[in-house]
C-alpha cells in the first residue's frame, strides 16, 4: 500500500487505531473453541465489528506460531479475509537476520504466491544492521516497520545505551532512515515512552510511528498525540487487549467495537485538533 | 538437554560442528521436487548423511516460513526427524518480543504438546532487554542463544556502538550473562569477527557460544577455535551452505557428507590440540 492511500484510510475513516490481533485460544470466548479454527473465527468476527473504526490490523505472529502447523493456517485466513476491507496490514515478526535469510522471511510475509501471506507491512529489529533490513524493503509497495523505542520495561536495557550523547535507539533512527524513505519505513516508538517522542520526531519528522503500549500497557493517547501527531497524521496508535479481550463471553465482538469506537472518537478529535 | 549431555556428544563424536538446514527449494537437487515434502526429504538424507558427524541441527526459519503452512510442515516433520538422534536442536529464529509475548514463542519452539516442535535451544534478538528474554529461560532444559555480534557486515553498523569504552555487543554479554547461567544460555559470535573472541572470552568465559559465519561468508575455522576453544569445548560451529549445498546432484548427501568430514577431522585435531 502506497502512503497516499494509508492517508486517505485515515482521513475516511478518521481514525489512526491499529488493533492487534494478539488471539491466544486460552483467552478467547470458549464458545468459539468448538470452530474448526477458532483462532480465525474470533479475528473475522473482531474484523467485522471494527473494519469500519480501524485503518490497520496488526496479527502478532508469536500468537499463531505457539499453535504450529494449525496457528500458520489461521494467520493465513486472517491475512486473506483481511484484504477484503480498506485496511493496513502490520505482520508483527520482529524478524531480522544476515541478507539471505532476510529475504526470505520478506517472502514469508511480502509473496502470498509463495507463503499465502500478503501483508502490507512488517516489524523488524534492527540488531544486525543494514543488510539485515534492506531486504524487507526491495519489495515495492511494502513497509518496514523497524523497532526503535519499545514500549516494554526491558527497553532500557540496552536502547538508551549511550554514545557521543546519542542514546542506540537515535543511533538506529538517524542510520536507518536513510535506508528508505517515509514512503516504505516506520518505526515502533511506545506509547509508555511518548515523552520521548519529542526526540524521534527530531530526527524522523514525517515517517509514520506504530505505537504500541496504549492501553493494556499503560501509556496514554493524550500524550502520544501531542508528540507525535503530523500534518500527514503519522502515527499508528496500536491497542491489542484491551480490545480483543474487552469481555471473553459470546458479546465479545460486540464489545470490542465498543472499546474501539471510544479510541476512534478520541482520535478524530486529535485529529480535527491539528486540523487533519 | 542439559550442558554436560551436550560436552558428552561433544566428546564422543569428536565434534562440534552444528549443521545449518537452510533449506531452499530453489537449491536443492530438482528431483526432490517430486516427493510429497521435498524440503524434509532433503533434510532427512542431509541428516541420514551426517549425524554421526554433527553434534547440531539448526534449521533456519526464515527458509521454512517463506514456504507457508507447508514450511512449518516441513520443519515439524525435521524436527521431529531430529529426535531419533543423539543431537542438539537449534530454531534459529533470532525472536524476542515483550514478555507475553515472548512467552507464546517460547512455547512455540519449545511445547511440542502445543506447537508440534521441542527444539533443544533457539537464537533470541537482545534488542528489546531483559524481559524480552527471560521468558524463554523459563523452560527446563532449554536453551536461549542470544545475538552479541554477528557475522554480517551490518553487525558494524549498532554492535559496536560504544559507551564508556564498552560496545554494545560487550554491553549485552554483560548485562544479559546474569540473566540465566552457562547451563542455559549461550552467545552468537559470528566467524567472520574471531579477533573480537578475545573480548568476548573476557566477559563470558565457559558459555557455549554459537559461530556462524564459518564457509561461505568467509570465517576461518582455526582462528575461531584459537581464541573460542574453553576446557569443555564451549564452541557450536556452524556452516550452513557449504555442507547442504556441496552438490545440487544426487550425490547431494555422500557429498555433504564429505564437506562434514572435512570439518569434523579438523575439530577433532582441534580438540585434541586442548586435551579436551
């Protein structure tokens, strides 16, 4: 997907929601483990109460891996049903590996005529370099969405490792940028680090953010929006739990749809703020 | 499997030679192509060929995802294969993620009741810190092979990005060797960077460490085991291409054979020359 179309989604739907599909059978309704593939049977009825609120989906991929064989069959029926509404598509891998290797899991996820799989974008860690990421972005029309400041604890480890009073996660914005362009890179900043967003948008003033940590996390939308919003929007704002997991009995999806609209109203007012 | 079992094969094979299985159907012999599975028929023979040779197996996952619900097929079948032998078993993965999520991979590559696959260790990405981690060192038995410095020219371009006169790749040897122990972690160290195995030796001086690199991307063998070699071996080498690969014919596997042996006669002089 082109960054024109993502743009004209948001203004559509005037929404940046992304919803995680982070679906782990033991949280599911248990009605719906009695499906031939449950795990796809929650992600359609969660898509069709929400497609008209959210401009992106983002599948965790750990979620469907844990089931095998099984997990990769429902990860490609949502990916499928998917296509069939105006949405983004996130594949949230955090791969990353030498060239060669890098190019295949970009056919996992870019070449449905190989893999079944036909995301329009995905996360990648930034570890190993360039050459560990170029790869992802030979495929025209398909986004990286390289990690920077993560949203978890552990973030602290090592992204605020410090050099030269550059702290990693800056050393990986200013280097990586300019392995593509706001046309085919995002990045992943947390949305329980958005104090930092003054700093990213510095260094990457009209790249797309995906932010996750609103919500289930803690991090606040509020604040996510006064940093990080751009005349082009530019951010995804990433909720999981807190939507998919909004009631476990069969109203489910009628709940998510609820948790969703009450971020989609926050979000059209931001945007109508910055006058979007 | 625990570290001593993993010394014993070691020490009764007179090897430590891991056998990368990056398994890409555009490489292997054309008349596979025929089987039902061709992707586990080439790993089988591979593996028939060689495992009184290899004390590992370390199937690259990016070269069974690009294939789809069929790759995962394959690999569960290889890993499944794998288990009739007297070997170590590597997913090479390079996952991490926030800890529930990180805990949804670790049981896809370590509960087989659930997933289908029981590797021996899989390799972790130490971008995202700590809790990103930990997960996976919460399954008995098994192993995490977390990413210091890799063998890719991009390695340069964050690992060795430096504070205080410590680079990032010593930064995450330090930080991360306390959080499991050398009886459940252990370290890639690319081939192509030996020199830098002095360094490494200072900080973790017993863990195991896994080398890539060795054969096609230019590493030399003698160089790693000079400055690698510990009293209990503490080296997995790995090649990957130029053993699976030796001939696109059907003499693919008594070739592989050949390109193991080299090696194995090699480390077996290696060993000896530390009276392991």
């Amino acid at each position: 997907m082109r960054r024109s179309e993502l743009i004209s989604i948001i203004r559509k739907k005037k929404s940046f929601l992304c919803i995680g599909l982070d679906t782990d059978l033991s949280r599911i309704p248990q009605h719906l483990l009695k499906a031939d593939d449950p795990a796809f049977e929650f992600n359609k009825q969660i898509i069709d109460a929400t497609h008209d609120l959210a401009i992106a989906y983002k599948p965790n991929l750990a979620f469907y891996e844990c089931n095998g064989v099984k997990g990769w069959q429902s990860l490609t029926r949502t990916i499928q049903y998917l296509k069939s509404f105006e949405v983004f598509t996130i594949a949230d891998a955090k791969r990353g590996d030498i060239g060669n290797t890098s190019t295949q899991y970009a056919k996992a996820f870019f070449n449905p005529d190989q893999s079944g799989l036909d995301f329009d974008a995905m996360t990648v860690a930034p570890y190993m370099g360039e050459d560990s990421v170029k790869p992802f972005l030979e495929f025209s029309g398909k986004w990286v969405v390289l990690l920077a400041l993560t949203s978890n604890k552990g973030a602290e480890d090592f992204q605020f490792f410090s050099s030269g009073g550059k702290k990693l996660f800056e050393q990986v914005l200013i280097q990586s940028k300019n392995w593509g362009s706001e046309e085919n890179m995002m990045f992943v900043v947390g949305a329980t680090k958005a104090e930092m967003l003054t700093a990213v948008r510095k260094i990457v003033p009209d790249h797309f953010l995906l932010v996750p940590g609103v919500g289930a996390q803690g991090g606040s939308l509020q604040e996510v929006a006064k940093y990080g919003l751009t005349k082009d929007c530019g951010l995804l704002v990433n909720s999981s739990r807190n939507i998919i997991y909004a009631s476990t009995e069969t109203d489910f999806a009628e709940k998510a749809r609820k948790e969703a609209e009450k971020l989609q109203k926050e979000m059209e007012a931001l945007l109508s703020s910055v006058n979007f």
